[in-house]
C-alpha cells in the first residue's frame, strides 16, 4: 500500500490525552461493561483505546470511582469502601438459596462443568429451578458440550457474574490456585467406576432424574 | 436401643433425635456425612472413615427405630457404607476383584473435603464486594440521541422457548395452499374483458364462470369471488353497469355505452 | 458556618479529598442529579458537599466528562465535544417478534434448513419480512444450495448470532430432553391457533425473492 502514509495524514489519530477523554465519556455514559473493540469502533480511526484505558485506570486510582477489568470489557465502578452512602441505589437482590450458591460456586470453579459433575460434587441431584434461576440472573450460560458420549452441555460464568462480585477474570476466583493445588478441582472418578459420569450423562431418562426436587 | 437408658444414654438420645427431626435440613447423603464428620473434631484430610460409617449407619438405625422415613438416597448411601465398612474390616480376599476398601474410603474422603471446600469457596464468594450492594454501576447512563434505529434482540431462553413451543403442537400441520381451487381476481379480470364486449343486455354474474367451476362447492365460491371482485374493478374503471334487484338476488351487469 | 469548629471537635468530619471521593460516587451511582442538601444529608456528620463539589468540578475541568448543574442539583454529564461517541447509546432495542424467533430457531436447532423445511416445521408460511430481518441482522446467512429438485437455498446462523447468544457453537443448544429437563417443554399452555395466520398475506410471490442468491 503506497497510500498508507497519506492516509494517515487524512486520518490522524488524536492525541492521547484525547483519546483518553473519549474513553472516559464512553465508559461513564454506559452502565454495562464496554469491551476494547467496542471502544476502538466507536473512537476515531486510529485509536488504541487499550492504551488510553491504561492512562485512564490510573488517573482514577483512589478516586470515589474506579476503572475496573470485566472479563474482556472494561467499567466504572463506585469504589466498595463507599457503598455506605448508597443506601438509595442499593437494588435488594433475590435472596439465593444455599442450593444455589454452592451450585453457582461449583460452576465457577469447576467450568466448563456439566449438571452431572455438579451433582457427582453435591451428592444430590440439582434441581431445575436453582439452574433456571442462575440463568435467568445471567451469571451462568452454556459452554461447549463436553466431547463425551451424550455430549452434555456444561455450564460456565458470564461476564455479568464476574462484575457483580469486582472479578477481573474467573482466574482471580478468591483461593481459587490453593484448591487447585489441592487437587479439590480435579474430577476424580469412584474408584471402579470410571465411566460413572458419561453412563449418567447417556441415559435415556436423565430427564427424570432432574424433574423431582430433592 | 436398651429398654432402659441411662442418664449419659438419654442425653445421646436426645442428640440423635434433633439430629434426626433436622433430616429435612440436609441436602442429601453427602451433606449428612459432612455434618457427622464434623464431631470427630480432625481436619477432613485425617478423618476415619470407618469411624464415620459407622455414625452414618448408626444414624439409619435410629432413624428407622423412630419410624421417620429416609429418603431412597440416604438409604443406597447407607448400604453403600454398610458395605464399605466390610471392605475396611475384613483382611482383603485377593480373589476380589474391584477397587479396596482403602481407595473407596479414600476416595469418600475426597468428597467430602471437596464439598467442603466449595462450600467454603462459596461462602467467600458471597462475602465479597458485590455490584448493588457495597459498588455500583452508573446511575443514569447517558443516551443522547435516542431512537436512532432498532436493535432486535432476544435472549437464549427466549430461543428455547421458542423452539419448545413449536416442538410440542400438538395439533401440527403444515400450512398447504390448495391452489387448484382458486380462481385469482387477476384471471377473472382477464375473462371478464374479453365476454363483456359481447353482452349488450343485463346477464347475470353467474353466467359468467368459467366451465369446471360452476358445480363444485370450493371451486365455485372461488370463481364467484374472483369474478365479482373483476366485475367490481370494471364498474369501477366505467367499462360495465351492475344491479341487483334485491338482498341475495342473483347480480346481473352489462356493458356500459359510452 | 459560625458552628463549624463546635461541630468539628463532636463528629470529626473527614479531611476534604475523602469528601470528594464520596460526592464523585454519589454523582455517579445516582439515577438523578443530586441536590447539595441531599449530598450532605448522605455523607457522614460535618461534611460540606458544597465545598467537596466546587473541588470536584474543578478536577474534571477539560475531562471527558464534567460536573454539571442540573437545575438545583448536580450530576455528572459527558462533555458536550464528545457526544458524537454517544451514539451508540441510541439504539432502542426491541423483542424480536414471535415469527422471527420461532424462524431463528428452526434455522438454529435443524440447520442447513430450506424455506419449506422451515414452514413444516412451523406448520404456518414464513413472511418475507421474517427471513429478511433476520438476515439484515446477520444472524442468519444463506447457506449451500440443496441438491434436490429446484436447488433450493438453505440458511444457517451465523458467528453474530452465537455471539448473541453467547454459545460457541450452534451443537451447544440444548437438545430436547434438556429443554424439558430445564422445564422448557411442559409449563406452557399449548398455544391456540389465533397466531397463525399472521403471515399468510405474501406468500403468493415470496418464493421468487429467495431463488436469486444474494
């Protein structure tokens, strides 16, 4: 492209104290997380917004709010020492029952992990209101289906989850390195019998297994 | 289980029947043996398995001495462990097949300390910082220019739902268009054109339809339709006159002179 | 504020960047500008949110967003330049409608899928419009012709669509068993038949439009 420089001369991209102003209009003006994609296709040709995030997450640092890393998006978030004053915005979410908590817990640390490894670690089948519940708040969503027979659909954490508990990622999972060296992720299968899980996920009435609530 | 229990006996008692009456609170077997493991007071790593098989079975016996109703789980658990505790007690018959006892109670051990560690993950989960409680996100997010174009959208479940619905009509069927007996407007206009040249009197409408659609039902409805929705068309251009002489009379037309 | 110094030894107030931060978090997490009167009211005994939000709008002086007062209260705006970015924020978004959904999802769970094989499924003709929204969406493209008779074309979805739906691939779907399992398949009346009509009116030409590939 002989062009290229001149088209850089039409197209300048604006300094990056602009940029960064751009960055910061854009993620105040959204309540969502925005990714750097969206960022770089909203901003001028040109831009490296994840440069200017980097200005920007700084410039905020000890501030009353903050830039903070939502899996592969980026917002501002009210710093949580502040949540005081908040009394007003405080939204009451919907009390989860402890079912659903080690569910949603097992499928955070587990994930990819299909409804039959939640079980196998319950010890009780998983009823379809807590899954319908979890999905329906959006913190969970389906993954791949796992490549064994059955082919069960797993389940793993959304975007969503990792911002309403200030998660960068689903890495930084509090202890989430002290129970993998444990070896308390792993799938252990019952000594005698390997095969327990796929044998479970195959069956024809797996169906029934989930319709009656423990 | 002696008839008359001691003092220590009914204090034990006592235990094992709120242990008992709180079967509801448990969420299955697994959950049970967590809870028992729990009065050996040692890290679950070091717990004895034997120890808590038997707590687990005694448990089952008081519960049935109580006439309470175990749930199916709790009872395969307990002949599981009836079993296990066999394993574990007898010397090993080396033309056994299958995995020893150890491995299994190893492996009992490993659902619980993994239970318990979830359980304990979940719990720090919960007690962290959490979006609409201790942070939040922007209050009035800004929208400048509103209604710019329409974004569809719809959500997985929505898809699902969606797909379900169609997959359990029951009263199905595909939607098949009889086209054999309709006859269009555009045809009869066609027809019309050309006969109404030749009638210079009042004729009615019906004399109009074309041969193979007077007789049957279907097909006469159609044709009549479509020709009087023409002759209506042709009224309207000025080409022909149309009357009729009373409620369902038969509808007769000519030709207008111009 | 003669009894500020009285005040002040009672209930220390907090030194004034603190009382900043807390005026930004307020500003930010509140769905309406804020009056000063409830600024103070929010924040802990002895503050002066006036004196906080004078320090405030001076920081974010030339910033891509600004402090602003909004009739007697006060919020925090983007700066009037940088509206241009907004419009992304101008989407109004809609339900699709219940033809196009059940369309999307036959084209999901049966593709490649021809139009016939579509309205078989529905068991009611698929409208013009229905197929068009959703390939203007990019949610669905066509796909390889079929080889039977009159080579007709097929549609499948598209790499947007499961990004919409946040699946990796359209084999993650949940299969029947799982849709029951979710209490997808048995809670719902059975639909009557008042709906199906409702795209009858242009089937008399639509076959020709998709016989012309794109």
């Amino acid at each position: 492209m002989t062009d290229a420089p001149q088209e850089q001369s039409l197209f300048e991209a604006p300094p990056m104290a602009a940029q960064e102003r751009m960055v910061e209009a854009i993620l105040f003006a959204s309540a969502e997380p925005v990714t750097v994609a969206d960022l770089n296709a909203r901003m001028p040709h040109g831009c490296d917004a994840a440069e200017a995030l980097t200005h920007l997450r700084k410039r905020y640092e000890g501030r009353g709010v903050r830039v903070v890393r939502v899996g592969e998006a980026w917002a501002i978030r009210t710093a949580p020492d502040l949540g005081f004053l908040m009394q007003k915005e405080t939204v009451e979410t919907r009390k989860l029952s402890r079912a659903a908590i080690e569910t949603l817990a097992i499928i955070a640390y587990h994930q990819p992990v299909t409804r039959a490894e939640i079980e196998e670690i319950r010890g009780v089948s998983v009823s379809r209101g807590t899954v319908d519940q979890l999905l329906e708040m959006e913190w969970i969503r389906f993954g791949r289906r796992r490549m064994t027979p059955g082919r069960p659909v797993t389940f793993v954490v959304t975007q969503d989850f990792l911002d309403h508990f200030g998660l960068e990622s689903a890495r930084d999972l509090p202890g989430l390195k002290e129970l993998r060296a444990a070896g308390l992720l792993d799938s252990r299968p019952m000594p005698g019998r390997e095969d327990r899980d796929e044998e479970r996920d195959d069956s024809e009435d797996q169906g029934d297994m989930f319709e009656q609530e423990p | 289980m002696s008839e008359q229990p001691d003092l220590p006996g009914v204090e034990a008692r006592l235990a094992a029947e709120a242990l008992i009456v709180d079967v509801d609170g448990f969420e299955g077997p697994l959950d049970l043996l967590l809870m028992l493991s729990r009065t050996q007071k040692v890290d679950l790593r070091r717990i004895s398995v034997l120890q808590l098989a038997q707590q687990y079975l005694a448990f089952v016996e008081k519960a049935k001495e109580l006439r309470l109703e175990l749930a199916a789980d709790y009872l395969v658990m307990a002949a599981w462990l009836a079993f296990l505790k066999s394993r574990l007690l007898l010397p090993p018959d080396p033309t056994e097949q299958g995995p020893s006892g150890e491995e299994l109670a190893a492996h009992l051990a490993f659902q619980l300390e993994r239970l318990q560690a979830m359980r304990d993950a979940a719990a720090q989960l919960m007690a962290r910082d959490q979006r609409g409680r201790d942070f939040f996100a922007r209050g009035l997010p800004e929208d400048v220019m509103r209604v710019r174009h329409v974004r569809y959208t719809a959500t997985l479940l929505d898809l699902m739902q969606a797909y379900a619905r169609i997959r359990t009509r029951d009263d199905f069927r595909p939607y098949v268009m009889d086209r054999d007996a309709v006859y269009t407007m555009e045809e009869a206009l066609e027809r019309m054109r050309g006969l109404v040249g030749y009638a210079g009197d009042w004729t009615d409408l019906a004399s109009y339809l074309p041969e193979g659609w007077q007789v049957d039902p279907v097909r006469r409805r159609s044709a009549t339709a479509a020709h009087f929705a023409a002759t209506l068309e042709l009224a309207k251009r000025g080409a022909i006159e149309l009357r009729q002489g009373d409620t369902f009379a038969p509808i007769q037309i000519r030709r207008k002179e111009t």
